[in-house]
C-alpha cells in the first residue's frame, strides 16, 4: 500500500517541494551571488585600508576601519577629483538631458503617431535607421562642428551644459520616439477625438489627456538613457574635455586615476564614491529600475 | 488664422526640437565624417582637400588596425557566448523554487548600474594586485603574475570583467522570458517524468527563442562597441608581437578609433575606420532584421 502511494508522489517531484534539491540550488545560487559582489566587497574593504598596507600585503583585512574616513577625506578635498562639483555637474546634466528627450520625443512620436503621412512614416523611419549609427561615426566632426556652431552662434557648445545636454537630445531621441511611438499606438484616439470635440486645443490635448496616459512608458525611457547618460564617458570627454570647468563623475574617476597611479586605496575610495549615488537611488527606485531596463529591451 | 493651420502649426512646433536636433547633433556630423574620410583632414577648421581612397588604402595596411579588427571580433563572439551562457544559468537559479529569488535578481543586476570606467578601475586592481598575490599564496603559478600585462590572458580579463557587467542585465531579460511561460506546460511535462534538463532544453528554450535574438543582437552590439572598460582596465596594453608587428594586445576598434585620431593625430584615418566600423554594425543590423522577418513568416 505505502509503496503504491509513494511513486505518483515521486513523480511529481519538482512541483511539490524537495528539501534537498531547492537546499543545493540555494547554497550554488549563494555562492554565486558571493562572486558577483566580491568586487564591491573588495572596493569596501580597501577603502579601509592604507597604501602601506595594500602594496604589503594585497589580500587582508583592514587594520582600522577608522582609515575610511582618513581615505574619504583626503579624496573629498582633493581638487582633482572634487566629488561634490562632479556629482553637481552630472546631476544638472543628467537630470535635464532626460527632461529634454522625454518630453520633446513624447511629442514628436504622438504626431508622428497621429499624422499618417508619406512625410511621417518617412522621418520615423529615419529616426529607426539612425538607431544603428554609432557614436564613433559622428565623434570627431561633432566636435569641429560645435565649435565652429558655437563660435557662429555665439552661444559656446564645447564645454558648456547646453551644448552637452543638447547632443544628448540628439542622440537619445531616436530610441525615446522609436519607444513612445509603438506605445502611443496602443492608446484609443476616442478620448482625444472627445477632447478636440470639447474644444481643446491641439497642445492640450496632447498635455491634458495624452502625456499623463504614457506614464509607464516614460519609465522606460527614463530609466535607459538615465543609466547611460550617467555613467556615459566618451562624449563628455570630447565635448566638455578632460580637465575643463564642468566635469561629470566618470570624467572626474578618469582624471582622478589617471594622477594618482597605484595609489589603490585612493582608486578604491573614489571608485566607492562614485558608485554611491546610482546605487542609493537603486534601493529607492529598484521595481521602476527594473521593469525599466526589461520594458526597454523587449520593445 | 483657421483652426486647420493652427492644428498644423502645433503639430510643426511639437516636431521642431527632435528634427532640430537630430539635424544637427548627428545628420550635419555623419556627413561631415563620410565626406571628412576621403581627404586629408587634420581636425582643425582649416580646408582639407580631396584624397580619394588615400585612408582607406591606408588603414587596410595598417596592421594595428586589422589586429583591433581581428581581436574585436574575438572578443565579441567570447563575450557574446560567455555573457549568455552565464545569464541563462543565473536566470535558470532565479526562477527556481529557492528563497531570497527577487532579492538574488535584483542582486545580480548591480554592476549594470555603474559606468565602465569605474568598474574598470575595480577589475584592474583586482588582476593587477589582489590575484597575483592569492596566486601566489596558493602557489598557482597561472595566477601569481598579472593577467593583465601578459597578451595570451588579457582578453579573458575583458571577457570576464564584460560578463560581469552585461550578465545581470540579460539575466532581467530571461527572467521576463521564463516568467512568461505558462505553468501548466511546465508542469504537464513533469507529470510525464521528463527530467529537469529535458524541460529545460525541449519547452523552455524554444519557448524563450524570441528573447535569446534579443539577447544576443543586443550584446554583439554591445560587444563589438566596447570602449569604457577597455580603456579603464588594460588601455590597449600590453604591446605584443603579431605578424612580425609591434601591436597593443587588447586594442579594440573603438579604442583604435580614438587613438588613431587623439594619439596619432590622423584624425582623417580615424574617421575612415569609423566609417568601416558603422559598416560593419550596418551589416549586423541587416542580419537582425531579415531574422526577424524570416521568423515571422513561420509564425
């Protein structure tokens, strides 16, 4: 009898839960996740220790945790580096380049959207095509370019936020409108035939009724070119230059290890540093963050 | 003015800033570089005259550059596989019944937040200094130098230091996929006593076959456009001998790119092996979207 019983419930392994084997997938899935942190680990621990130390004896533990705030605070004060200006400069840059690509690809994809012309279909089939152009293709005539713009304009575009912040537009709006058209799509043209009918106007309509309707895709678009243009190197470095007045975080580590070469403990605090922000807003932010990055992948 | 026009004028203004910008952050660019690779261009406002296929011929006999060619395609097949295995493993230990499952996803996905130059800061200090010294503690005579300055082993600290970062993302895409696969085929399989791996290699893969072309369109291109970390970590080094050439070891196209430009201020010869870099990503898109399309003629 107890035989009997015992193979359907054997067979049925995997959906009725099997101590040993979900003990072994947890304890490989543990020490995996103890590899991919050790790197964190180790900028932590050598955060905490002085150069003497490091070249003596690369693996070890810290002899006084006490070092990291010695370490922070020679690598907060020096001016190469100079964190808070640096986290400024990437915050303002980064914070106004998204508002710039959100808002002004929502609008673009909506009449794109809306609009079903020769001349519609044919610039956002450019915006699609000019996803596959990279960076390195345009790099070095950007720079002559915005020069001699900047020059012409009188509105400096080399080393200055808007100039910084109006190439970011450029180059993030392709993939934003590409994300907000097959979104926008989906959303049924009876409530803003119902708007127009009411009197609304084009622009409030598109205010009033359709910006708040793309809140989930916002998200996404948020979330991809915030994570880029935040720990973007390249076009800082050509168009704001190494050493300038207006630096960003990766710009200000670059620099940074670049003068202080195998001073590890100072390398390590500096790399902690930079880390911090993106990381603090990660545990406020993770759902969003997340769905952000799959949402964005997928479309 | 009737309310047609005014309808238009709105729809023009809401178009105005992306095609403004688009134009002249990358179109006026693109042209510049196409036109700027057929002369001899030194990246000075100065008139440039007309060279013909003088950098083009050029940098085919450039050894330097069809080395970074030939290791960049090393290096993206490597990474393209390393970065998927290694995503589907994790994705597989994250959909399983253990504990701690959304605290593990969240986890794995970390070094994706932190930008190449700061992670590349890490993984140097940790090939340059940390494993050196566990390798000679353990008397492993592989580990006890630098992977780093030795050409035959620097790729593997890009690969690794790249799979580190991307895998976590890939993983978030996997999981998605998993995710959407419906219980009841999972389970009806077990019922029949189909072993974990046959599950795993007859329903779920085929049903995730959408998600491994994303995946892996997503890390060739990432792959083939590496640039932060090779800088931050090896910086081209260490030279090495290839057909009877002195070359950078882990020198790859974008890194080639820039340096070509910057450091040997042949700014024209730069700008024509972008022009072969943007061709080859070119074809990888083509690819892609004619596998697309063959896909969805089967379904």
């Amino acid at each position: 009898m107890a035989k009997k019983k015992e193979i359907p419930v054997e067979r049925m392994a995997g959906s009725k839960p099997r101590p040993g084997r979900r003990l072994a997938l947890e304890i490989v899935t543990l020490l995996l996740f103890i590899l991919f942190m050790l790197p964190f680990v180790i900028v932590v621990l050598n955060s905490m220790r002085t150069n003497a130390e490091i070249i003596n004896k690369p693996v070890g533990w810290p002899e006084s945790a006490g070092n990291l705030f010695v370490n922070i605070k020679s690598v907060w004060e020096n001016p190469t580096f100079n964190f808070l200006s640096a986290l400024r400069d990437s915050v303002i840059i980064t914070v106004i380049s998204l508002a710039v690509i959100s808002i002004f690809s929502a609008m673009a994809a909506w009449v794109l959207v809306r609009n079903k012309t020769r001349w519609s279909s044919l610039l956002f089939l450019m915006y699609v095509a000019a996803m596959v152009i990279p960076f390195q293709v345009v790099m070095f005539p950007l720079v002559t370019w915005f020069r001699d713009l900047g020059n012409f304009l009188h509105i400096p575009m080399l080393r200055s936020y808007q100039g910084i912040i109006f190439a970011y537009l450029g180059f993030g709006e392709a993939m934003s409108i590409f994300i907000f058209h097959g979104f926008i799509k989906g959303v049924p043209l009876e409530l803003e035939e119902a708007a127009d009918i009411d009197g609304c106007s084009r622009a409030g309509t598109f205010f009033r009724i359709v910006l708040p309707l793309l809140q989930p895709v916002f998200v996404t678009v948020l979330v991809l070119n915030g994570l880029w243009i935040w720990n973007d190197y390249l076009l800082p470095l050509l168009l704001l230059g190494a050493g300038g007045d207006i630096r960003t975080i990766p710009l200000a580590v670059a620099g940074f290890i670049g003068s202080f070469v195998k001073q590890w403990h100072l390398i390590m605090v500096s790399t902690l540093l930079a880390m911090l922000p993106i990381i603090i807003l990660y545990i406020f932010a993770q759902k969003y963050i997340v769905q952000g990055m799959v949402d964005g992948s997928i479309k | 003015m009737t309310s047609k026009q005014k309808r238009k004028l709105t729809e023009g203004l809401f178009l105005a800033p992306t095609i403004l910008a688009f134009i002249v952050v990358q179109i006026i660019p693109f042209i510049y570089g196409i036109y700027y690779s057929f002369t001899d261009w030194a990246g000075t406002g100065a008139a440039s005259k007309m060279v013909g296929l003088e950098n083009y011929i050029k940098i085919f006999q450039d050894k330097g550059f069809l080395h970074s060619f030939l290791i960049t395609l090393e290096f993206t097949v490597l990474n393209v596989v390393a970065v998927n295995v290694v995503a589907f493993l994790i994705s597989l230990l994250v959909t399983s019944e253990i504990r701690g499952r959304n605290v593990y996803r969240a986890g794995f996905f970390v070094p994706n937040l932190i930008g190449g130059i700061v992670l590349g800061s890490i993984w140097q200090f940790i090939f340059s200094s940390i494993l050196p010294s566990v390798g000679q503690a353990l008397n492993i005579a592989g580990l006890s130098k630098s992977l780093i300055t030795n050409p035959k082993t620097v790729m593997f600290t890009m690969v690794t230091v790249n799979t580190w970062q991307y895998a976590g993302y890939i993983m978030l895409i996997f999981v998605a996929a998993i995710q959407g696969i419906p219980k009841s085929v999972m389970e009806a399989a077990e019922v029949d006593g189909a072993p974990y791996w046959r599950r795993v290699r007859s329903i779920q893969i085929p049903l995730m076959a959408n998600s491994f072309t994303i995946s892996l369109f997503l890390t060739l291109t990432n792959s083939f456009k590496m640039y932060d970390v090779n800088v931050a970590l090896t910086n081209g080094g260490p030279t090495g001998l290839w057909n009877k050439t002195i070359v950078n070891s882990s020198e790859l196209l974008a890194l080639n790119i820039y340096n070509t430009a910057f450091k040997y201020n042949k700014m024209a010869q730069g700008q024509a092996k972008a022009v072969i870099f943007f061709l080859v990503l070119v074809i990888f898109s083509v690819i892609q979207v004619s596998w697309n399309k063959s896909k969805e003629v089967e379904m």
